[in-house]
C-alpha cells in the first residue's frame, strides 16, 4: 500500500548571530604580558544545520484503467509510481483521466492519501486533444512542479516544467505501426527535456530513428517486482496445474506474452508440437495471456492442429502470486518474439530459476545474457531443436538456471527507480547551472 508523505519546501537562509564574534581591542603584547587580564578565547558561532535540498517535485501522469490485465508498459509505470511515492527526496502527485475500469478505480483507492487528481476527460481524449492544441498545462492541477514525467510516449503540455517520457519499444513503431505514428512520437521525443529508454537495444534504435534526441537519453530499464525473487510457496505450487487446466503432475512449458502476431504463438505451438512428448500429451504447453478473439481464434486452431492428444492450454491472463506458481512449476519459459525492447518476463522466470528459451535477436539476448536457450524466431526448426537440446541436458538446465538467478537480480524495481531518480535529478541541475 502506498503511502503518503508530506513534505515542504524551505527557503528561509541560514542566519548567524555576530555578537558572540566581537573581538576585544588589546594590543597583542599587553595581552602576552598580563595573561590574567587577558581576553578568554572569543566563542565560536554555533554551526547551522545545513538547510535540506528541497524535494524535487514530479507529477506522474499515466492511464489508470490499463491496470486492467497490464502490460509490460503499465508495470512499468506503477511499480515506478509505488517506489517513487516512498522517497522523501520526491514531491509526487498522481494524475489520470476519467476512469471506467473496476480495476483502474480499484487502484485509484488504494493509493489512499497519495497527493492525486483525475481529471474530468478520459485519458485517451485528453492525449488527442494536447496533440492538437498544447493547453490546459498540467499545473493547472498539479500547481509549480518541476517534472511530469509521463511512464509511456504521452506528451503533456506544461507552463514551467520540464517533460520526461519513457520509450518502451522503437522496434515495434518501426516495424508495425503507420508513418503517421512515428511522426506522433517524433513530436513527443522532441517537446521532451529527457528520454528514458528500457534497455540498451532500444537505445541504439531511438537514437537512430531519432537522432535529435541523442543528448537527452538516459537508461532506465525495466524490472522484475519482488515477489518474483522469493519462492513460491508450496500451498500455490500445488494447485498451479488445476488453475491452468493441466492434467495432475503434467510438466508443461510456458509462455508468458500477449496474443499480438508479433509474438509469434503460432509459430511456437507448431514447432513446440514437432516434439514428440508434446504431440502424445507427455508434456503440455501453456500460453499466459491475451489477446482480440481474432488472435486467440488462430493459436486456438494452431493447437487443435497440433492433435488430439496434445495438452496445450490458454488459460488467460495470470499476474502476481499465480504467475509466479506458473513460473516455478514449469519446465521451461520460451519466448519467441519478433518484437521484443525488453522482456520482463524473462527477468521474471530467471528470478524463479527457469530456464529460459529465447529469441536470438531484438533485446532479449542482452536481457537473457548467458542464461539463454538461443534460437531464430523466424524458424519453427530452430525453436524446436533448441527446445530439444534444453529438455534433454538438465545439467545445463541447471547451470543456466543459476545464471539467470544473477543476472535478475540486476533488474529489481528499485534498482530501475534508483536510475530514474538519478536521471531527473540531473537533467534538473544541469538546466539550473548547478
């Protein structure tokens, strides 16, 4: 639960009494010569506290009701939101448009005496109509800040204050979305004093596309939330395969991703089918996630064309306790995206010690670094080959499985806000002269 602190901002300067500082007018050899009379040594000015810097104060605008079954894009922003309203260093206040969503309000309560406002026009409205004419500013309701920092590629127009936006994923407005929408986020990235980037990968693309926006770039990646890092209890464990649909004691491979093409799910329920444990029902494959009923009408009838006797589950969308039981259960995470800035989770399954099978381009071979099952996306031979190698060495399984484990925990929420903060803090000095 977050927690509210109230902080004030002081400007009153340090004052030092100059009576305890004078000074007697006796000559120095009249002093030498009589030390009785002399003058005792002049007291020391008491030392000031030093006046603590004030809290940098940030407005985190963002769209409440994606709580409901949240991206990678809203994690992002609400576990950036949860830790920067527990530093004493940030003033924040929390705004949203209108909200609709149970979930979205739901969150919006449980935020309690956090400083937040929703506004009267749902939030998508209101990003349409701040491309078309850049006003009301955002101090309208949030008073003199010094940042709005926006979790995703949003611009809020500001009297004063400076902007920071998050890019998530150059790649896929390179690669799927319409030229009208790469000039929209141009505009974005330049009205923005700073940039955060997820990851190293997505850095070189933004910084390519975008060439203006070199200098104002700062690496803030994504994470893994706590819970990830501790064990799943055994009470959860043991009814993960009722929750996914899975026959008793059944091992199963997972995928943890949205059903957008560029996941590649078909792809992977074909090549996953092509091992003949699958095809016999010997192990399952479970999809987490989802998807428009278009997307899911088509995984649907790729699994039904893998045979009838192939357990292969879409049990919905999983977060929290029951992703984490999915996780340390499974045999394996398989990742075969075409599309991928970060990955989560993959941060998520190696902080539970799984094995990951993962895409050998886009971002994921620096996030999975040497604990990675490597193949290419784009080849239903080569996921299923390497998902072979993995199923039949459990030695190296578990060697990798311990690499994943250090390398997870360099991507801990607090360690991404720790940068965050860095980063604000900076650019903000930097545009005062300090």
């Amino acid at each position: 639960m977050l927690v509210h602190r109230s902080r004030g901002i002081e400007t009153a300067g340090e004052r030092m009494s100059l009576g305890d500082a004078q000074i007697g007018h006796r000559s120095a050899l009249e002093d030498a010569s009589d030390p009785v009379a002399a003058d005792p040594p002049a007291p020391r000015p008491a030392e000031q506290p030093a006046t603590p810097a004030p809290a940098l104060r940030v407005a985190l605008f963002y769209d409440m009701d994606a709580c409901h079954a949240p991206t990678g894009v809203t994690r992002h922003a609400l576990a950036q939101l949860e830790r920067l309203a527990r530093r004493p260093e940030v003033a924040l206040s929390v705004l949203t448009g209108r909200m609709t969503h149970p979930d979205g309000l739901a969150f919006w309560e449980s935020l309690e005496d956090l400083s937040r406002r929703e506004l009267p026009v749902r939030t998508r409205n209101l990003l349409r109509w701040w491309r078309l004419k850049p006003w009301p500013p955002i101090e309208w309701w949030t008073g003199p800040i010094d940042w709005v920092y926006s979790p995703a590629e949003s611009f809020v127009p500001t009297r004063q204050a400076r902007r920071a936006v998050t890019s998530h994923d150059v790649l896929q407005l390179l690669r799927y979305e319409p030229p009208r929408r790469r000039e929209h986020f141009a505009r974005v990235f330049d009205r923005a004093d700073l940039i955060l980037s997820v990851s190293r990968f997505n850095t070189e693309l933004l910084k390519e596309a975008f060439p203006t926006c070199r200098d104002r770039v700062a690496y803030v990646p994504n994470g893994a939330d706590d819970l990830f890092f501790e064990p799943a209890p055994e009470h959860e464990r043991r009814r993960v395969r009722e929750d996914l649909g899975l026959p008793p004691e059944v091992p199963y491979l997972l995928s943890v991703a949205n059903f957008q093409p560029r996941k590649n799910l078909e792809r992977l329920i074909t090549a996953a089918a092509r091992l003949p444990e699958v095809a016999e029902g010997a192990l399952g494959l479970v999809l987490i996630g989802t998807g428009s009923e278009d997307q899911a009408r088509a995984l649907r009838e790729s699994a039904a064309a893998a045979g009838r006797r192939a357990v292969i589950r879409m049990p919905g969308y999983r977060q929290g306790p029951a992703l984490r039981a999915a996780y340390a259960e499974a045999t394996a995470l398989v990742f075969p995206s075409l599309c991928e800035s970060f990955g989560i989770p993959a941060v998520e399954a190696m902080a539970q010690g799984l094995p990951v099978a993962l895409a050998d381009s886009t971002a994921l071979p620096e996030i999975g670094g040497a604990a990675g099952w490597y193949f290419d996306p784009t080849r239903e031979e080569a996921i299923t080959n390497t998902l072979r190698h993995l199923l039949d060495d459990p030695q190296e399984r578990a060697r990798r499985a311990a690499i994943g484990r250090t390398i997870a925990a360099g991507y801990r929420w607090q360690t991404a806000n720790d940068l965050l903060v860095a980063a604000l803090v900076a650019h903000h000095d930097r545009a005062r002269g300090d």
